[in-house]
C-alpha cells in the first residue's frame, strides 16, 4: 500500500511539473493543483496508515492515528483554494488586458504577441 501511494506522489508530482513548464496559463493551473495534492497527500500519508483506529486517544482501541497531518493537510487544502483563486484571477485578468494566455517573456522584458506593433 506504501509503494502505490509513494508511486501516486511521484506521478502526481511529476506531472504537475510538467505542466508548470507549458507556456499557456491554464496548464500552469492544472500543474499547481497536481503539485498541492501531491504535497496534501504527503502530509496525510506521514500520519501513518492506519484503518478502523479513532484519531484520538481511545483506551479501548488497540491505537489511534495521528490527527496533526489531518488538520495540516485541511489548513493547506484552504491555502491552496485561496491561491489557486488569486492565479486564476491574474491569469484571467492577462489575458483579457492582452488577448493571450502566454506565460513566457520574450527578451526585450515585454510580453505577448503584440510587444513588436
């Protein structure tokens, strides 16, 4: 069970990388949510996997689960909601002040398709 959420990690990872590096904005998104699920996921998983034991203490039940990676990974889903709002909001504001959705720069520090007319 480790191995297939460390794999899951990776190729979220791994993709969400892949996409920042693409030039148009909404992929850059989609690659910043990857990356947040991936680091959400992470978290989780350092509270230990374990099924049917309460998250407090309980004499009763032979154990319990971690509940601080729980409560970091509700507090870093809000942060990434919120930030995941203020790029779409810049990206939709780019690209209805230029037309275009481009992310990268061109050497003379302008941006677009429109910097040369």
């Amino acid at each position: 069970m480790e191995a297939l959420i460390a794999s899951a990690i990776g190729i979220m990872t791994a993709s969400g990388v892949y996409l920042i590096l693409r030039k148009r904005t909404f992929p850059v998104i989609v690659g910043l949510a990857m990356l947040t699920y991936a680091v959400n996921v992470f978290l989780f998983i350092t509270g230990r996997l374990a099924i049917n034991l309460p998250p407090v203490i309980d004499y009763a039940a032979p154990g319990y689960t971690d509940p601080l990676p729980q409560a970091l990974v509700l507090t870093a889903i809000v942060i990434s909601f919120g930030m995941t709002a203020v790029i779409v909001m810049m990206a939709l504001g780019a690209f209805l002040e230029k037309g275009d959705d481009r992310v990268d720069m061109d050497e003379t520090g302008t941006d677009g398709p429109e910097a040369g007319k």
